[in-house]
C-alpha cells in the first residue's frame, strides 16, 4: 500500500510587505497643558508657598504621627479625635512613622499627586460635556483664570492663585475625588452600571470625612446629576442608589476619630471667618468670582437645548445656596460656589471650543478619526449647517471678550497671575513681583519662635498670647492652650480665651497667672508682645529665654 499524498514544498512568506503598525498618537493640547501643569506644580512643592493654613495641617499629621490610635486634638492636645483628623492625614502621619520623612515634604508629594489627580478627574468630568480635547483645555484655562479682579485665595477654589497656595490641602484631594465620583454617577445614570455607582459611594463617605465642605458640593453635584436626562427610573434603580447612600453613611459613620455630627455641626462656627468670602464676591475692587460670568451664556444655550442638563442643574443648585448663605448670613455656604464655577468654565470651554456634547444622558462618542474603522458621523442637519458661521463667530466673539477682560484686569491688578510666582525662586523673580511674595502666606511660616525647640519637648503644652503665635507653635510641634483656628469642638473656646486675656491683664499677680497657666496644663508660657514682663512675671515657672521672639517661663 502506498501513501499517495501530494508533499508541497513550504510557502515561503511575502517578501518586502511592510507589516502593519499602529499609528502613533500625538499627545492633544489637553495632555500638553497637563504635562505643563505639573512641572508648574512640582516648582511649587519646591517653593512651599503655602498659606497660613498649612501650619494647621502638618500640626495635625504631627499629632497623629505621635499617636496612630488615640490622637487628642491636634491644636490643643486634649480630649480624643477630631475632625480635622482624615484618611489622608492618618496616612501622611503613618507615611512620617515610617520613614521618618517631615511633614513638610511629604505635602510636597501630595501638591504634586493632587495635580495629577485634578488633571485626570477633570479630563474625565469634561469629558461628558465635550467632544473635544481643546474643549477640556478650555474649561481647564478658564477654571484656572476666569476667576475675578483678585480671586479667591481659599482651599476648594482652583484658581492658579488659589492653587499655588493650597495645592497639598485635603480639600484639594475631596475636589479631585468629588470629580470623579460625579464621573461614576454619569456613568450609572447612563449605564446604570452597579460597579460605577458603588465607587461613586466609596469616593463620597472619603470625600466626606476628608472635607465636609466638598462633601456638600458633591452632594449638589449627584442631585444634579439624578435629575438629569438618562433612561427612566425603575424601583430597583432607586433601591440601589438608598442602598449605597446607606452603606457610605455607614463608612462614615465607622470613621474613628470623628463622629457624623462632629463633621458637619461645626461649620456655623465658621460663619464668621467666611465672611470675606462674600466681601470679595461683592466688593467691586476685588470682583473674586466676576469673570466666570462668561460661561453664563454657554449655560443659557444649554438651559434651552436641555432644561435638566446637568451643568444647568449644578449651577443653579449651587446658586441657590450660595443666595441662601447670603440672605441667611451663613457665610460658610459660600463655599458652593466653586461647584457654580465649575459648570460655568465647563460650559465656556466647551462652547468655545465648538464641541459641545449632546444631553441626552449619553457620554459623547470619540471623533471619526478615532473611531475604530474610522466611521463617520452621520451628516449634520441643513439648518444647522447654515447657522455654523455664525456659531462660529459668535464663539470666537465670546472667547475674545473673555481674553480682553481678563488682559484688562491684568492691568489693573496682577494677582492672577500670582500663582506663577509659587513656582519661581524669588531670587529669579522682578523687583515688583518679588515684593509680592513679602507676605505672610508666600514667604512660608514664620522662624521666628524655633528657640521654643532648644527649651520645651514636642508634644508639650504651651500658653502664649496671640492666636498667630499659636499657629506656629502647632507647627513647630507643641499644643497650646488657645486653638490657633477655629475649633467649635473642643466646647470651650471662649473660656480659654478668657484665661489668656486674664493672664495679660496687668492687674493679675505672678501667683495667678501661674494659677490659670497651670490650670490648662501648660508646660510652658511664652509672651511676645511686653505685657507680661520680669523673671518672676508667672509664678511656679521659671524664666528660662528672654530676647527676640519674646520671653519663655517653664515649669
């Protein structure tokens, strides 16, 4: 028996055929400016032109580096917890037991890390809105410039000016995550995706311990969204959304250093230090908040296309309760007002940029040229296609005119454009922008009371008589008698403030001002400003410092 099977030689492959490579994506103008953005920011974790607040924050990672399990009150080093205790701190403080970094430093990390976060939670964010990348480069510019006069300088505004100051802030680490929560919720209410709307409540009870302020601007952001267009709301779909507000509920609820109500009961305690807020949004020199009116006609056209169109529902929830802070003189509300913001940059650029997204609950599809096969889109209306030209101008119009004020007020008043100066060596700056960093928010804390080191342990207790040198002393490692910022929650504020005041007042003897020292459990008092003076000036302690920076008694 033979085997009649035909043996072909082996086919050799094709010769000189190219084989087929995928073409190379250019980075797009939004990658670019994020790329630029974080150099910017490195040169400002460098710089650590921090505001004041930045001496409360590493005063906190400090205490808690001290004790992981039962920290006191960071300021005042009694009682147990507090609010200003978050993850992130926890995290830091560990990261600081660990490998003995300073606190300092490791903030200079997370002003980078929070950067890059932003960059991609907006990216994401915009990306229901626009079609473009330019059109997300534009929302980026305008929520970095389009601001005012002098914009505010506060954590949970993203200014440039605002940003170079409170970049490593916990409030700039809950507007990251509150981004993209909104992100996940878009998506549930477009997918209702179980996984996106699980994540958007994990990302909420973080938010809300880490920033009760953002917590409120999230809260606005998710209303806004479930109000939005999208597939109709089955019985299920809300059990799911009661559900996972009831286990973030819960997360927060298990959070051990700071109960529910410590976290949101405290803020009318914060009515007056937030007042300037509204000053600055009213005060014709400053106009904080005046340039992101150029949005309001994005948001108008898009009002009249969608009338639940979620940019249209963040702006007026977070408009109704900044009035309501106005007209009820709670101050703290205003703090909504970056969420109002944020949809009027948002409308801007993506308007401008022509690539406005439709609303009808779906994300908007990537161009042509990045579609798989390269489909095209189906061809536009012939009414819209002869109202383009004059879309297009009206686009430009609106851009130039947004360009021209903010170049106009750059004339009068060049504080917006000192955010750039936290990323430059005074040294290198102009005589009249290095004069602007003369501050005390730009040149960085104070050195003045590091003698305070050579005499008294960290983590002691001192008594000293202003509230600014307090927030050193916090900084520098100690307790102190008196909260150096406001502290509804240690319940007695006003009775240490008047000890303090007693203890300067001339008619209080050596014997009872060591009394009322000793009394709080100060280690040590420390005067700066001459009331108080003499070796003897505080019974039961002894004057161990005397000079510049004021004279220092111990026990």
């Amino acid at each position: 028996m033979h085997d009649d099977t035909v043996v072909l030689p082996a086919a050799r492959p094709p010769q000189n055929i190219p084989l087929p490579t995928r073409p190379r994506r250019r980075p797009d103008v939004y990658q670019v400016l994020a790329a630029v953005l974080v150099l910017w920011s490195i040169g400002v974790a460098v710089q650590h032109t921090w505001t004041i607040d930045f001496l409360l924050h590493v005063a906190t990672v400090q205490a808690l580096a001290r004790d992981l399990l039962t920290p006191p009150d960071p300021m005042t080093g009694t009682g147990s917890g507090s609010p200003y205790y978050s993850p992130l701190t926890w995290l830091l403080a560990a990261a600081v037991r660990v490998t003995g970094l300073s606190p300092t430093a490791l903030f200079g990390g997370l002003a980078v890390a929070n950067m890059v976060l932003l960059l991609v939670a907006f990216r994401r964010f915009c990306g229901w809105f626009t079609t473009s990348p330019a059109g997300a480069a534009l929302a980026l510019v305008a929520t970095l410039f389009l601001w005012g006069l002098r914009p505010v300088v506060w954590s949970g505004f993203l200014s440039m000016r605002s940003l170079a100051e409170v970049l490593p802030y916990p409030s700039t680490t809950a507007f990251g995550l509150m981004l993209l929560a909104l992100d996940r919720l878009l998506r549930y209410r477009r997918d209702r995706d179980t996984v996106s709307l699980l994540w958007f409540g994990l990302l909420g009870a973080v938010i809300t311990v880490l920033h009760s302020f953002t917590a409120l601007n999230t809260a606005i952001g998710a209303l806004a969204v479930l109000l939005s267009p999208g597939p109709r709301w089955r019985p299920a779909d809300l059990l799911r959304v009661t559900g996972v507000g009831a286990g973030a509920f819960g997360l927060v609820a298990a959070w051990p250093f700071a109960t529910v109500g410590d976290l949101f009961a405290g803020a009318p305690d914060f009515v007056t230090i937030h007042r300037q807020l509204g000053e600055g949004m009213l005060d014709p020199v400053q106009l904080s908040c005046a340039y992101g009116l150029f949005g309001l006609v994005p948001l108008v056209l898009r009002a009249r296309r969608q009338a639940r169109d979620p940019l249209v529902l963040i702006f007026g929830l977070a408009a109704v309760v900044v009035a309501a802070g106005f007209a009820a003189g709670q101050y703290h509300l205003l703090r909504s007002m970056p969420m109002a913001m944020l949809a009027l940059h948002v409308a801007f650029g993506a308007f401008v940029a022509g690539a406005v997204a439709p609303v009808d609950g779906a994300r908007p599809k990537r161009p042509a040229s990045d579609q798989p096969g390269g489909a095209a889109e189906p061809p536009a209306p012939p009414e819209q296609v002869a109202a383009a030209p004059a879309a297009r101008r009206g686009r430009r119009l609106l851009g130039a005119l947004a360009v021209l004020t903010l170049l106009a007020g750059l004339a009068v008043d060049i504080t917006p454009l000192n955010g750039f100066i936290g990323a430059v060596p005074t040294r290198l700056l102009p005589a009249s922008l290095e004069a602007q960093t003369r501050t005390p928010s730009l040149s960085g804390p104070s050195h003045r009371y590091d003698f305070v080191r050579d005499h008294v342990p960290a983590g002691a207790t001192v008594l000293s008589d202003r509230r600014s040198v307090d927030r050193h002393l916090n900084w520098l490692g100690y307790y102190t008698v008196n909260p150096g910022w406001p502290n509804p929650w240690i319940g007695d504020q006003e009775a240490r403030a008047a000890a303090r005041r007693s203890l300067l007042s001339g008619g209080t003897s050596p014997a009872d001002r060591g009394a009322i020292a000793s009394a709080y459990g100060a280690d040590c008092v420390l005067i700066t400003g001459g009331k108080v003076a003499g070796p003897d000036a505080v019974g039961g302690y002894r004057q161990v410092r005397d000079g510049r920076g004021g004279s220092l008694y111990c026990r």
